[in-house]
C-alpha cells in the first residue's frame, strides 16, 4: 500500500475517527502520520464497500489482511485465489450455492488462504471486471427482484409427524440487499400474489417495479423479448401502481442480483 504503513490499533483509531466525520488531515495530525497515507486507507476502505461499524467487528489479523497489497506473499495468495475464479463462477449458478461455502471449500486447500470478507472483495472486483454487459448500478426503490428457491425446505408437522416440503419465496432490493424471505405451499399463482403482497407491507413501500424471473405463476405467454405477464398479477401491479418486468430467457445480466448474493 502506498505511503508509510501504520498497525491495527492505529487503522482501528482511523476507522473510529472517520465514523465521527474527521476530516483525512486532522485524522493524519492526530494519528502522527502523513496525510497521502491516510488518504490511501481511506481509499481501500471505500473499494471494500463495508460500513465502518463492519470494519470496527473485524478481527485484528482480518483488519491487518487488508493492508497487505504490496507485499510477495499477498501476490502469490492472490494468484492462487485467481486460479478458482472461473471455478467460483460456475458454482455460483447452482441452487443452494453461497459464497460462504466456497469459502470454506478455498480454506480447507489453503488454511492461510484469505479470509472471508477479503475472499468476497476479490470475488466481486474480479466479477465487476468481467461480466458482460458491464456492471448494473441499481437505484435505490427502483426494483424488486423476485423468486422462488430452486431447493425446497421443509418442516415438521407437530401433531402427524410429517414432513412438509414448502417453497420458498425471495425478494431482494438490489441496491441495499435488503431481503424478503417466506415458505409457502407452493409456487401456484395465488402463493406468488400472497407474497408479493406479504413483501410491500413488510418494506413499507412500493418499487417502480417487480422483476421476476419468468416464473409460471407470473408469465402467461413466453416470449424471447416480452414475456406476458398474467392478468391477475397485471392487477396486482395496477393497484399497487408499478410495473411488472419479467426477466428474458437465456439472459441472465436482466436479473443480475440473483448470481451474486
């Protein structure tokens, strides 16, 4: 990292500083270092997209792993994460397949591999740098992406004993990752309005509009462009006054945030 480097207790006091709204130069004056140094902390604090009450829960050797770019070590950490990137990619389209998983699958072959906040930072530049299309910026209220799990859960009935198998329904706001998670019966027409209904009360509000994934219970009409949606949720959409927009087939960069949670 450019400029001096300076030890944990002195990026936690920066980090603490900066949430108080300190300015880079009175942090540099108070922490007896030079301004250019504290800038580039701030700069890698940024790129890792992490609130400062997220950095502040780090652990001293995670918080230390951050600051580490320049080093022979760090290169060769890198190259070796590099390697599973494509690998990274392809599991990441399967049902049930989470970052975290990979994760741990990473560190059983390479203990003193990164650790997990690090792990998903280079995940996501490397998939900023080469998804087609480029990168979708979404606006805050602006969309809901919507879905049910490939996998199904299920719960035990109390009084049978029975297993139960249920859909399950997700909602995500892309730009905040703020989500929606209910089981239901399953993924019929009815299920899918109660959802979306369940969801709008639960966020207290309404996105200009609903994306889903070319769900049977929302699309009536398939189609390579245009899918048609069906009356009921056409209604749905009316009374709540946003739009309903189905993802095209085929073409995942439509419904982007499904691939990267």
């Amino acid at each position: 990292m450019a400029g001096q480097r300076i030890n944990v207790m002195e990026v936690r006091t920066l980090i603490s500083l900066k949430q108080k709204g300190w300015s880079n130069r009175k942090i540099a004056d108070y922490i007896k270092i030079n301004r250019k140094t504290v800038d580039s902390y701030m700069a890698r604090f940024k790129a890792l997209d992490l609130s400062w009450d997220a950095l502040l829960q780090l652990e001293d050797t995670e918080l230390a792993e951050l600051f580490t770019e320049d080093s022979q070590t760090e290169k060769e950490r890198y190259e070796t994460l590099a390697g599973y990137f494509s690998y990274f990619e392809k599991e990441l389209l399967k049902p049930g397949c989470t970052l975290g998983a990979l994760h741990q699958e990473y560190l059983l072959k390479h203990p003193d591999g990164y650790r997990y906040t690090q792990f998903c930072w280079h995940i996501r530049q490397w998939n900023k740098r080469t998804t087609p299309g480029g990168k979708l910026l979404h606006k805050a209220g602006d969309k809901l992406y919507v879905d049910f799990c490939g996998d199904k859960l299920s719960y035990v009935d109390k009084t049978t004993g029975e297993l139960i198998a249920v859909e399950v329904f997700v909602a995500v706001l892309p730009c905040s990752q703020y989500t929606f998670v209910r089981a239901v019966s399953s993924q019929k027409r009815e299920d899918l309005i109660s959802c979306l209904s369940s969801c709008l009360q639960w966020l207290g509000g309404v996105p200009q509009a609903i994306v889903s994934d070319n769900l049977k219970s929302a699309v009536s009409k398939a189609h390579k462009y245009a899918p048609l949606i069906n009356k009921t949720l056409a209604d749905f959409a009316l009374f709540y006054s946003c739009a309903v927009d189905p993802a095209r087939p085929y073409h995942p960069q439509d419904y982007g945030n499904k691939y990267v949670m």
